[in-house]
C-alpha cells in the first residue's frame, strides 16, 4: 500500500477544481494525494501532495523536479490513474476532486472503478454534487426537499424509506429503469438495495450528512 492514513484522504485529480473546494474537502479530509496531474492542479493552488500516483504520464516537468521524492509510479496501462490511485490507499474513506466534468470519458471510468472497489469508501466531489456507491443498507438524514437521484451501474432492484417516490419493486439498469431527481419526504431516508451496483448522487452540501450515514468521523468538524 503506497498512502495509510487514519483519517480521510483527500484525492486530486487533473480536472478544474478550486481553492474553496479543496479547503471545504481537507476539513475533512486533510492527508492530500494526487493522481497524475492532479499534482499540477494542487501546487497551483499553493498545495502539495503527500504522495503522486500513477502512470505519470501527464504531470509536468516542474512538478516532478519538485515532488520527486513522492512519486509513485504504476506502469500498466489497463486502468485509468483514478484507479490506481485509490487501489493504492488505505484510509477510512477518499474524497476525489478534480474527477468529474472535464472528460466524458474520464467521469464515465470514475464511476466504473467505484462499483469495482466496494472496499474503497470514496465519494466523488463535483462543483453541485457528490457521488458514491450505495452499501446494501444506508440511512441518510437529509432536509426534506433534498434532490436524491439514482443510477444503476448493474442490475439493482430494492426498498426505500422517506423518498417521495418509492422504490419498491422496481427493477434498475443501466439500460433500463433509472432514478434520477428523486425527492427526500422525510427527514431520514433508508435504502435497502439488493446488488452493489447503485449509484447515489447528492448535492455536494450533503456530504457530512453521507459521511454520517456511513459511520464516519470527519478530521474536524466543517466551518
């Protein structure tokens, strides 16, 4: 394992994200890591990586003079830096920044590799939302009025507590049945779902709510 940490990781990523996102994701998740060029995007807002990883194949000349001692590289080119990156760390969970919205593709392949790694705790931050693979059983308590949506990354069928339209006895699929812009209706949602493959997407002020709801201790309460 290249990065053990005890507490939360924040994970950069080359995509544009700002300085008032990487400060809200350290509150709580402090230990920084970089996949590839994401080292770029941390220096240039005044940071730095305890660790960089992947093929390093898009970091540039100037970053890897100045982290060369945190350089980690994973040669293969079967899985995406993203995936390299979280395989290669131990913590209670990752908050990846700088993973969604630049690259169709590149967002597509994040998604993949989340329902590959259930191990993996990580919640992907975009600039509205944050993304993460349901366990089989999860409640959230959320504000009534809160967006939920679902996407099936396989088949997913389940049961629903506290969403203006329930999911029971529907069945879910990429190609089939999705749940986009659901609605929280109560102030705890519960979902009980049979396959791990579901996809929640929240909106990114949710995040302590989800960190909760996974059992999880922030490094400091969020200001």
């Amino acid at each position: 394992m290249i990065v053990e940490s005890e507490t939360g990781v924040t994970l950069a990523g080359g995509a544009p994200f700002s300085a008032g996102a990487l400060a809200r994701a350290r509150r709580f998740a402090p230990v920084l890591v970089a996949a590839d060029s994401g080292a770029d995007r941390l220096l240039r807002l005044g940071a730095e990586p305890q660790a960089v990883i992947g093929d390093l194949d898009s970091i540039s000349a100037a970053a890897r003079a100045r982290l060369e001692r945190r350089l980690f590289r994973i040669d293969e080119q079967l899985t995406t830096d993203f995936d390299k990156a979280l395989r290669s760390i131990q913590a209670p969970f990752v908050l990846g920044l700088g993973f969604a919205g630049a690259r169709a593709d590149h967002g597509l392949a994040v998604l993949n590799t989340l329902v590959r790694y259930p191990d993996r705790r990580c919640f992907i931050l975009s600039g509205s939302d944050v993304i993460f693979l349901a366990p089989a059983d999860l409640t959230l308590n959320l504000p009534i009025g809160t967006r939920l949506s679902l996407f099936p990354m396989g088949p997913v069928s389940g049961q629903s507590e506290g969403l203006r339209w329930p999911i029971d006895g529907l069945n879910f699929a990429p190609d089939g049945m999705i749940g986009t812009s659901n609605e929280v209706c109560a102030g705890q949602v519960r979902l009980r779902l049979d396959g791990g493959a579901m996809l929640v997407i929240l909106p990114a002020r949710s995040l302590a709510a989800v960190l909760s709801g996974f059992g999880l201790q922030a490094a400091a309460p969020p200001g």
